[in-house]
C-alpha cells in the first residue's frame, strides 16, 4: 500500500485514517468509560505531527490505538489504508514489527540488557545475527543522543539516558510510523533537543510519519502539524 | 530469530528463583542417582567378591551365615563339619581343588584365617606384594588392607574380629583378655588388593588355626602344611571352598554333598537372595523417589509459572514493540528448560559425589571395594526429569507469549 515515489506529496493517502473511533476501558456496562472519542481524524506521512493536551485528555490512548495495542469498540482505525481491526493478530504484530517504532512514556527497557542490546533486539524478533550496519546503526543513535558507553546495562542508567535509550531502540529500523508518548518528559533541555532533532529527521530523511504526544511546547513547535485533545475529543487540528 | 540476549537477560535477572529451580531439580535428580548408582555398584562388589568361592561346603545351618562368614568374613560361629569331607573330596576327580576355611580369632580387629597356600593366592591370581607367601605354622600373610608389616609378630586372641580396620577401644580390651598365651605368629607377606574383604584379614595356614586350638594339625608327618591332609583323624573345619571341574560337576557335587547332610551352595544363590531383597528395597524407594521427583518439578512447574505471571509486563512489552509470539515461547522456555538442564547436571554430579561418600561408607563396614560407575539407569532417570522438566517450562511459556494487553498491565 505504500505510494510510489514520484507520486507528490499531496496525493499521497494518509499513513493513518479514524473514522468515528471511541476508545474505552473497561467491561461494556456502567464501568465502562469512555477515553477517545475521534468522528475522523488523518495523519499523514512525511509529517511530524503533535499530540498536546492535559493529562488525561487521551493522548496516550490515541497512540496506543494508532499502534494497534488499543482496538476501538467502534470505528475504524486504517494504516495505509489498511483497516486495522481487519487484520489477524499475527498480521498486527508483523505490521508493528516491521513498520512502526513505539517510544512508550515509561520505555519499557530491559534493564539487564546493554544500552546496544536494548536498541537492537526489536532486530532480533525476526533475524538471527545482527550485522555490523546494524550495529553501528544503533551505536550511532545511541551517540547522537550522547550515549557514548554502550556496554552499559541498562538497569544502572537515568531516567533521562533510558528515555533516549528507548528513542533509539524505536527509530534502529528506520519505521515508517514512529509513535512516540512524552520523549522528551525526563530529559533535560539539551537532551529534549537531541531527541527532538531526531526524530524531526527521521522524518525529513525517511518520510516516516512521526507523531509525538508531549507536554513539552518547544518539542509540539517543531511538528509539521498538531492535534489537540481534551477529555478524550479532537478539538483542534492545525499546523504549528 | 534470535532470543539468545532475552535468555541470558532472563536468568540474570531470575537469578534467585534460578538458584531456587536449580537446587529443587538436582536434589530430584542427585537422590534418584545415589540409589540407582549405589545399589549397582553394591551388587557387582559383592558379586565380584563372590567369583574366587564356586562352591562352598559347609555343615547343616544357615547358607546366609556360611556364604556371609566365608566369602564377606562376616563371621560367626559355624559348626564343624568331619575333616575327613577334605579328604573325600580331594580325592574326588570331578574337583579342581579344595581348600578349608577356618576362623575364630582375631588380631587388632583383623580376622585371622587358617586356609592353604592356594586359596590364599586364588590360585595364583592375587600376588605377595612384599614377602613371600607362609611356609610354615606360625606364618602368616596379611591383606591388603591390614595395618601390619612384614616381620611384625602378634599373639591372636579368641574371638572373630570384623572387616573393618579400625577397631574400638572396647574392642582392642576384649581381644587382651582373649589372648592365646604362648602362641605368636609372624607376618612374612603381604598380599595385593583383592577388592574383597579377605583385603583386610591376617591368613594364616589352617594347621595353626588347628594347633591353636588343640585340634592337631591334620598331617600324618609333623611340619607339613597344606594339602593332602592325610591325619588318621583330621580336625573339624566351618567350611570348604571347592572349585570343580567344569559346571556339571559343579551341580553334581553340590547335589551329592546335600545328599550327604551337608550344606553345601554357590555363593550366589545366597546373593541372589540379598540382591532380591535390594532390588525389593531399591523398588520401593524409586517409587518414593519417583513421587519425590514428581512434587519437586510440581513445585517448579509452580514456581516458574507465578514468575513468569509477575512477569507480564515485560513479555507484553517485548509483543509490544513486535515480539512473534514464538520469540516470547522459545525465551521463557528455554530459561526454565536451561535451569531444569542445570539442575540435572549438577544433580547428576550430587549423585554421585553422595554415592561416592556412602561407597566409602560401605566399604570401612563391608571390606568391599565398591567401583562407581554411571549406567543407563541413571540416564534414563536424568533423561526422565529433565524431559517432563523442559515439558513443564512450556506451561509458563504459553502464559507468557500468550497476546497481553500492554495498557492493562
């Protein structure tokens, strides 16, 4: 489904589509409770684009629902024009291995694993032996985030080394879809940058579509677009 | 796919319940091969000691107490059997040779026995290490495990001693009060290691057992020894070791002698009897040893499962971010499939470093050399746990490549 590339940019389709999704939580009945509710909603590729709102307003939900780890019990969530909830378990787990790169606000990092191991093992789900571009792929993320040690374990790292760490373990196979909550919410102002830069280039350089929830304003200011979202509803949509 | 660093990571940081899952599994493994290997290792030593006495003669009374008195020097009183049966079968062409056996006293602990020349060496196929071999009442040759040199003198006392070298206190004290004054012997040879409990006896010619105590000495010349025993009269003796000449005359022998209202057998009816009753008893406790195993991999098939559940989250990340789910299977089984594999080995070696001390054990009470050797009983045992083991850590690694919401975690 990917678009060939001399199509223009304009005519692309969408990297993701929403159409009339509610996200919930909880059993259907009164304890169910509602956390996103999107009548449309398109995201385009060879786009940064932001997620701002307050806590709670359903931000994270929206990505999870993006990545296929949250299905909507209404609605249809499409990926390159692809229906999501169509796909069979092993699909969605093959189309988020092979296209899509998570940043999870909490990283999700395997602590006894060197900073280099934490960053290549979404390359060992599918391959037996790591080739040296690889890498040096990731050492070199690991260094433009200013991680020079990366024999390190994890487990003994900050929190601001692990949310870059968990950067770069996101962006070593060059995803189409990068799907990043808060990445910048532990780190200091130089660090933000680091990251900020990154993932900004990874679109520019790959055309990936790059959506990033923050809190963070100068972070939200460098997006090519941003959504706002308050209690679980879209209510805004522009370009920064 | 390669899980390989998740593997490694996994035990790293499971490296408690590891040690926990490690040690459960080779106590399982460890007690299953003590018996296995022990038990084994018991049977061949006494068979093995058994192979020098074809056929023993005795007179009517337990078989269990002649083969145990004669063959293992477990000794007790015996009665006499009519000397003359020597003379009788040394003159019957169906035997190879004959040699009495006679005991009843004891020198520090050690057994002495009156015998010939002959059956001290088996026949030529235990050599004299140092000294030569007696030559005349008085003589002796020790075992070699007896704790007396070449040129040593010593004076036995009454009584029967016990196989094993280190006598007590006690002992020493009623052996002085037994003494049989005026009577010394002299040590002219020590003999090689047999691997039996004759290691560790004083062997004296029989005539000296005979002199000792007032019985004569069995020859028509004075200072004879050795057979023919050609005495009008020859002393009474507890038993006779006789090898025919071929196995029909073995069993015709054996069948005349009973005939004649005397105990005679092979050694190993009686043994088949004990190993019977070992077998009877290493059954039962493989079946308790089995039931043993079963709760120990129970108990970790329990262990690994509650870990891997307290471990959700991390399997859920890693299908997160694009984990198949048989990457998820092949780590989590293999961790518990590793530990189970750990704890075999070091079980296996608990065995038999446990069988090792027992067999040193056996050995001071028995006189017994008892060789260890690995066999296919405790393969299969280990083989046995380690299968249903490794079968068991699939359980924990279903739960964990099973599809976990990430958000609920």
């Amino acid at each position: 489904m990917r678009p060939s590339e001399s199509e223009p940019a304009t005519l692309i389709s969408p990297a993701f589509r929403l159409e009339a999704v509610e996200v919930a939580f909880g059993r259907s009945g009164p304890s169910r409770r509602s956390a996103l509710t999107i009548d449309r909603l398109e995201i385009q590729r060879g786009r940064s684009t932001g997620v701002r709102g307050p806590s709670g307003a359903g931000k994270s939900t929206l990505l999870a629902a993006l990545a296929g780890l949250l299905a909507p019990i209404t609605g249809r969530i499409f990926a390159d024009d692809v229906d999501l909830s169509r796909l069979t378990p092993r699909r969605l787990e093959r189309w988020r291995r092979t296209k899509v790169g998570l940043i999870f606000q909490d990283f999700h990092l395997v602590d006894e694993l060197s900073l280099v191991e934490n960053v290549l093992l979404p390359l060992r789900f599918d391959r037996f032996r790591i080739d040296d571009a690889e890498r040096e792929r990731a050492v070199g993320l690991l260094a433009r985030l200013g991680l020079a040690d990366v024999a390190r374990r994890v487990g003994r790292l900050s929190r601001g080394e692990r949310q870059r760490v968990a950067v770069a373990r996101a962006l070593v196979r060059s995803p189409e879809v990068v799907l990043a909550d808060e990445p910048t919410a532990s780190l200091d102002p130089e660090s933000a940058t680091l990251v900020a830069d990154l993932l900004i280039d990874h679109v520019r350089d790959s055309g990936a579509c790059v959506v990033i929830a923050s809190h963070d304003a100068e972070v939200l200011a460098r997006t090519d677009a941003t959504l706002q979202l308050i209690d679980g509803h879209l209510v805004a949509e522009g370009r920064s | 796919m390669n899980p390989l660093s998740m593997i490694l990571a996994d035990l790293r940081s499971l490296r408690w319940t590891a040690v926990v899952v490690v040690v459960l599994v080779a106590a399982a493994v460890a007690s299953g091969v003590l018996l296995d290997v022990q038990e084994r290792a018991f049977r061949h030593a006494s068979t093995r000691a058994a192979t020098d006495f074809p056929l023993v003669v005795g007179a009517p009374g337990s078989q269990s107490q002649l083969v145990l008195s004669t063959v293992y020097l477990r000794l007790d009183a015996l009665p006499l059997m009519d000397g003359a049966t020597i003379r009788r079968l040394e003159g019957d062409r169906r035997v190879a040779s004959v040699a009495p056996i006679a005991f009843g006293d004891v020198v520090k602990g050690h057994p002495v026995i009156g015998t010939t020349a002959d059956f001290a060496t088996r026949r030529g196929s235990v050599a004299v290490v140092e000294g030569r071999m007696f030559a005349a009442e008085g003589e002796a040759v020790v075992g070699s495990a007896v704790g007396m040199a070449v040129g040593d003198e010593f004076a036995p006392s009454h009584g029967h001693g016990h196989v094993t070298a280190a006598p007590s206190a006690a002992d020493l004290a009623e052996e002085a009060r037994h003494v049989h004054h005026g009577v010394t012997h002299r040590v002219v040879g020590r003999l090689a290691p047999t691997g039996g409990p004759w290691d560790e006896a004083v062997v004296v010619p029989i005539e000296t057992v005979w002199e000792t105590h007032g019985l004569g000495d069995g020859h028509a010349a004075e200072g004879q020894i050795g057979p023919p025993f050609d005495a009008e009269k020859i002393p009474g003796v507890p038993a006779l070791v006789v090898r025919p000449q071929s196995f029909a005359d073995a069993y015709g022998l054996r069948a005349e002698l009973r005939a004649a209202g005397l105990l005679a057998l092979f050694p190993a009816e009686v043994l088949v009897d004990i190993h019977a009753a070992l077998g009877n008893a290493r059954e039962a406790l493989e079946v308790a040893n089995a039931i043993d195993a079963a709760l120990i991999l129970l108990a970790v098939a329990a262990l690994l499962v509650t870990v891997t559940t307290l471990r959700r989250h991390r399997h859920a990340v890693l299908r997160a971010i694009g984990a198949p789910w048989h990457f998820v299977f092949v780590e989590v089984w293999a961790v518990g499939a590793i530990l189970v594999g750990l704890g075999c080995a070091i079980g296996c070696g608990l065995g038999f470093g446990a069988a090792s001390v027992f067999a040193r054990l056996l050995e001071r009470m028995t006189g017994l050399t008892i060789v260890l050797e690995a066999g296919g009983a405790e393969f299969a045992h280990v083989a046995i746990v380690f299968a249903v083991g490794a079968a068991i850590a699939g359980l924990p690694a279903v739960i964990a490549a099973r599809r976990v919401d990430l958000l609920s975690e």
